[in-house]
C-alpha cells in the first residue's frame, strides 16, 4: 500500500525571497548546453535500447 503524499512545506523570510527572486530570474541554457545535455540524453537512450537484448540466465538454472 502506497504511503501518503507529506504536504509541501511553506517558505518564509529569505528562503521565500530568494526562491522567488530565482523563479523571476532564468538564465537560458547556451546552445552548447543544450547540445551537450541532448547528446547525452541520446546516448542513455542507446544504452537502454540494447539492454534490451541483453539475456540474463536465470537465478535457480
């Protein structure tokens, strides 16, 4: 059975201040960013496609 959800702590005084000051202030990723993060989302991508194939023996054989 799956455990409740904790409800969402509330921020106060700086925590507050300075989570919203860094919600209103999101630097865009460089083109060099983006291009390194995609690269390698596409190489996990890879390793999981040929997990796939991959053929485990079994526990008891």
């Amino acid at each position: 059975m799956a455990r409740p959800i904790k409800e969402t702590p509330i921020l106060y005084g700086e925590d507050a201040r300075r989570f919203e000051n860094e919600l209103n202030n999101v630097q865009p990723l460089s083109k060099e960013e983006k291009e390194r993060i995609r690269t390698h989302y596409e190489e996990v991508l890879l390793m999981m496609d040929r997990g796939k194939d991959l053929s485990f023996p079994k526990e008891n054989d």
